[in-house]
C-alpha cells in the first residue's frame, strides 16, 4: 500500500503542473481581451494580475478549479515524497513544506484584487496576496531543504544538483519578475516533473 500511494503521489507531481500550464496558456489566449482591460501585456507587463487575474474573466471558474486542483495535487506529492524519504531515514521538512506550498497554492482560489481599481481592497484579495506569499515562503525553503536532502541520498544526487541549478535561476525571476516570471514558472514546473519522475522510479 506504501508503494501504491508513493506511486499515486508522484502521478500528482506530474500532473500538478502540467494542468497548471496548460491552463495558463489555453486561458491566457482566449482571455486575452480580458486580461488586456487590466492593463495586461505578455512582454511588457506580463506579472500586471497575471495569472491570477484569469480568474476574473468570463472563464475565471477554470483558473479557480486550477488553482485548488493542482495545490492539492502538490500537497499529495509532498506527502508521498516525505514518506519515501522517512523509508530512506532521511530529513523530511523539505517535502512537508511542499505540502504546505500545495496548501498555499490552493489558497489561491480566493479571488484577487485588480491592480488598477476605483475600489479599496477586499478581504478576499488580501488574502490571496498573503497566499501568494506563503508559497514563496514555503516552496523555495522546501526545494532548499530537498536539495540538501537529494544531496546525501545516491539515487538523487542528480536531482540535488538539478534543484540548485533550478533555484539559482527561478529565484531571481521571482524577485524580478517582469518577462522572467515566466522563466520562474517554467523553472519551478520541470523541477516538479523531474522529481516526481525520480520518485516514481525509486519507489
């Protein structure tokens, strides 16, 4: 039964972010109108309420169910991950805070806040932004301590160095953003897939 859930688990690291980006590119043009009323622009202002603004639109129902749908997947995976590294007698807070990033990415269903509004902010949009946050503040300290982790196990230790060749690019990207979002976003899901195909292996 372990070895069927840690199977199920690394499915869902797989699938999270690829439901994720499909979703992105498939929303982002055909909400392209939309979006470009929020003063949205793919190279000039690509971070202005993008991606969560695709939930304002008149298909914002997908990007909610998203949201929610792959945090959960993310969740699963990092609890798949930690059991498999509980087996290995290794450190698992790095994969349990995967599980809360999955939580915080869930969060996200909550909807935000136009950037450029008449309106003052609402509870609902503060919270999506403290979302916003806690992902970062869970998901870059959990692929961290993953690194490290990966790092001693001999089976992972490409993907130890795989993680801090991802970090060194997607953290500044996230800082940064501007058109190196993207390079984030693209970053942070091959990690994803890379590692839930290890884990799939390894299981």
């Amino acid at each position: 039964m372990k070895i069927r859930f840690i199977h199920i688990a690394a499915l869902a690291g797989w699938l999270g972010p690829i439901v994720l980006a499909i979703t992105l590119v498939v929303l982002s043009i055909l909400e392209y109108d939309f979006m470009r009323s929020l003063r949205w622009h793919p190279i000039t202002a690509p971070t202005t309420d993008w991606p969560s603004g695709l939930a304002l639109g008149p298909l914002g129902g997908w990007m909610s169910a998203t949201f929610v749908l792959s945090g959960l997947l993310i969740a699963l995976f990092g609890a798949g991950l930690r059991q498999h590294l509980r087996h290995l007698q290794s450190p698992t807070r790095g994969a349990t805070l995967l599980m809360w990033a999955g939580a915080a990415m869930a969060m996200l269903v909550l909807p935000t806040d136009p950037t450029y509004r008449n309106t003052p902010a609402t509870l609902a949009g503060n919270l999506h932004d403290l979302a916003y946050i806690l992902l970062g503040l869970t998901l870059f300290p959990a692929m961290i301590l993953l690194a490290r982790t990966f790092g001693k196990i001999p089976l992972w230790q490409w993907h130890s160095r795989a993680t801090w060749r991802i970090l060194a690019l997607a953290i500044p990207a996230f800082i940064f953003k501007g058109v190196l979002f993207y390079g984030f976003l693209i970053g942070v899901m091959a990690w994803f897939v890379l590692v839930a195909w290890r884990l799939r292996a390894t299981a």
